[in-house]
C-alpha cells in the first residue's frame, strides 16, 4: 500500500499517511475515534468482514464511482459503501517433492481414498471458507463430506496461512486445503517445493476500500479510492496481489471463483465458527 500511496502522491501532489494494522485493529480505532468524535481517516482498506463491519457501524459513505462497473463480478456487495480491492483467494497446496502431480486429488470427494491418511493439513480458523464452501456444494453433503476425509484420513490445523504454505514446503504438511493463493506463488518462484492445488469449487473472498463517513479530505479520499482500484491494482499486482478490476486482471483460465457471502457471514460466523471446530479442531485429533 505505500507503494501505492507513493504512485499516487507523484502523480497528484497530495501526501498520504498510511496506519497499517490487523483488520481488527483496524476496525477497533476506527471505532473508538468515531466515539470519541475524532475523525482522522479518510478511507478504509482491510478484508471484508472488517469492511463490512465499519459499514454496519455507519463509519463508511457511499461513492458513485463509474470504476465499480469494473470490478469482478460477484465481488460487489449491492447498496454496500466498500468496493473490493484485493482478491484473497483460497487455494489448496502440496509438496512436489512429497506427492507426485500425476496422483494429486481432483476434486474435494477423493480426499477420502486412503492414501492421504495422515497426509493432510488446513488452517485452524478458516470458518468462513467452510460457509462458502457450504454455499457452493449444499450445506449437508459439504459438512458430511468434511467430517467423513476428517474421521477416515484426519487433518491436522495449524494457525496461520503463511505458516501452513511454509509448512507445506518443508514437507511436514504434504497436502493443506486452506492457504492464501498469494502465501504459495512467492515461495514457488524462490524455488521452493511447493504448488497449489485448485479443488472446485475455488472460494475468494476480497479486502475492501470505503471512503470514511465523516473523513476531513473527502475529495481526496474519492481521488484515491479511483486510483486504488484503476492504477493502484497494478501496482498492487506487483507486491503479489490478485486484482479486482477486471480491467488489470491475468488470473488462471481455469478458476470459476465462488464468492464469500460477506453480509451472511458477519450475521452466522458464530454458527460457522462453531461447526469448523467440530469438525477440524475437535475431529481432527
């Protein structure tokens, strides 16, 4: 982001400062500032739970912007003031020194065989991705799905995405079904022995960039919004990061991406929550 904070000042001469924090911090301060009636922000940029998040908290203004047409369909959340930044896409990966490309899974049903038997790994709190992945297969035969690879070959959940794509490339995680697709590419160029594997359906959630509800430059936080997502995206392609603007887009022909229901999210992430222990955290022991 201060790479593209630094394209944009050289362009347009208006200086930025940049806080960088969780997306919990980030929806914490923005929060806690707006309670105390000091406004500081001007736009928001974090994933799209907390985006959503600073949206239910009425901390965000809506913005006509033609550069939303533009944005990958089926990331947009209608009547919402956030606009999909980044995509976070999860992908599976595995060990190439480990397992041979030629018996890789094809799909989610041939985790069952046998030969993955403690073989398998997912990060400990991706409950969002079993919603979606709930919503793209049905609820039922994708939660009995889980719980059957889970009690026939186990799974072991480690916290963290970067830590699970360095686990897999040290080989003590062969085969993880949940890593960021932006932890995997970086450690496959440097050389490592580690690729993703895109098991259907492919869940992507996004980041998020709203302009502040009550922000001090509100025009200068709708000319930096209009860049994020136009000549920022390329900028931010090339720190690793996967494009919403189908405009500045180079994804793999092969993905059909699914898309996280946000909104459903916040409202059932205890559900969620709840159900991914069960079958990750308690079942995988």
């Amino acid at each position: 982001m201060r790479a593209v904070a630094d394209a944009f000042e050289k362009k347009y001469g208006v200086h930025v400062d940049i806080w960088r924090g969780s997306s919990e911090d980030i929806i914490q301060r923005a929060a806690t500032e707006a309670r105390g009636g000091h406004y500081e922000a001007d736009v928001f940029e974090t994933a799209a739970p907390q985006s959503e998040a600073i949206n239910r908290e009425k901390l965000a203004r809506m913005v006509d912007t033609p550069v939303a047409a533009d944005i990958i369909k089926g990331a947009m959340v209608p009547g919402n003031p956030w606009i999909p930044s980044r995509l976070i896409v999860f992908t599976g990966a595995y060990n190439t020194n480990l397992v041979k490309k030629a018996d890789l899974p094809k799909t989610y049903n041939d985790l069952l065989d046998p030969k993955w038997k403690g073989k398998l790994g997912i990060e400990a709190d991706d409950n969002n991705w079993l919603m979606a992945m709930a919503d793209a297969m049905g609820e039922d035969k994708a939660l009995a799905l889980f719980r059957s690879i889970v009690a026939k070959n186990g799974v072991s959940a480690r916290k963290g995405h970067t830590l699970m794509a360095n686990l897999v490339a040290s080989g003590e995680v062969p085969i993880a079904l949940t890593i960021y697709h932006h932890e995997v590419e970086p450690l496959s160029r440097a050389g490592a022995p580690i690729a993703g594997l895109d098991l259907p359906p492919i869940i992507a959630l996004t980041a998020g960039a709203s302009v502040a509800a009550r922000a001090p430059h509100p025009y200068a936080a709708v000319l930096f919004l209009d860049f994020l997502l136009t000549e920022g995206q390329q900028i931010l392609a090339a720190h690793g990061n996967l494009s919403t603007n189908v405009k500045y887009q180079h994804l793999p022909k092969e993905w059909n991406l699914f898309f996280m229901d946000v909104p459903k999210y916040m409202d059932q992430s205890a559900k969620w929550t709840a159900a991914y222990r069960d079958i990750f955290i308690r079942g995988g022991r």
